[in-house]
C-alpha cells in the first residue's frame, strides 16, 4: 500500500511519533502484537486471541486508532473485517520498531 | 541502575507503554535521537544540539517524563545536570526499541 485510499494514510504520511503514541496504549499493543502472531484476522476472533475484555465500540476505536496512524491495514470481506499489519510500510518508515514492540517482553500491566 | 533511587524507575519497572508514551512527543524524540548521537550532556547543550525551540521549563517536563519513563538518567555534576541514556535498562525492556527509534528517518514534522 502506497497511495491514501482516504481510509490508510500512504507510506511516506507514517509519521514515528503517530505510530509510538498509537503504540502506547495496552490495548492497542496486545491487539498489534497478537496480529504479529496470527496474521490477518477478523476483529472478534482478533480480539478474543489479545484477551481483550473490552467493548466492541471501544475496540473499534482503538482499530481506527492503528489504521490512522498507518499500522494495520482494514479490509472487507463478505460480512468480516479483516486486520492485518502494515509491515512493509512500517519497515519503511521505522526499521525494526514492529520487531522490537512484537517481541519485548509481555510483562506490562493486563489492558483493561 | 537496577533498583530505583527515587528518581529513576528501577529496569524491572520499566514499561513499553510507558516508554513509547514518553517517545511519541516529536521534541522527546528528537531529544532521545541526539542523545543517542552525542552521549551524555548537558541540558543547555542538549536542548541546542536537538534543535529545540522551547522554554526552559518546556524542556524540563520533556525531561522528567523521559526520566520517570526509565528511559534517560540524570545526575548532577557541580551545577550541570547531566543526561544520558538507559540504553542497557532499556535493552532489557525492549530490545531494538532504542536503536530503531534512533535510526528511524527524521522527516517529521519540526517539532515546537
């Protein structure tokens, strides 16, 4: 993915600091660091897989949170919303960050 | 710096989310990628290294939320405080953080 479709911002718009304040949040790095895990994924069973005991709205969120700032990739199919990392492009923009979120210890405190 | 001093989160208490909320703000960032250019400074210098336009006092909360994040130490030497990073520390919490936020291209936006 290169160019805005106006839902994912293009490669060269990932900007670090919006990608670390995206990454920030609990919730949203178990959802990234699952994804790194399973691949592609439709948001419920994503969600179960981060043991995320959150609202769906807030899921939501959180997703449209990682979309804006380039990190996961939205997509339809049928009656599913599938997720998946933007790798490549965030290789681009920041070499070696998605490896080092993915693999740091899991120790943090449990989202919520 | 294992255990904590008061001013310093000891390495066991550090924390990815915190540490990438402390380097989504674009002068924190730019603070902590100079730092990994020159070693340890001086504030004064630092802050002109960086290129940082702020007050004193701006750069002072950059300062203490990096340093409460775990991800910088300062120490006093005569009238100088001295900032360096907790690139052993941090290598223990998230390995590769450090170096990938460090080499990531600088094309974002100046920060203010």
């Amino acid at each position: 993915m290169t160019a805005s479709d106006g839902l994912h911002p293009a490669t060269e718009d990932i900007r670090l600091p919006t990608v670390l304040a995206a990454l920030a949040d609990p919730a949203r790095l178990a959802t990234v660091q699952t994804l790194a895990q399973v691949g592609e994924s439709a948001c419920t069973q994503l969600q179960e897989a981060a043991g995320l005991s959150i609202s769906r709205s807030t899921f939501s969120h959180h997703q449209k949170v990682l979309r804006e700032a380039g990190i996961i990739s939205v997509r339809i199919h049928g009656t599913q919303r599938l997720l998946s990392l933007r790798r490549t492009d965030l290789d681009a923009c920041c070499p070696g960050l998605l490896d080092a979120v993915t693999s740091a210890r899991a120790d943090s405190p449990q989202p919520v």
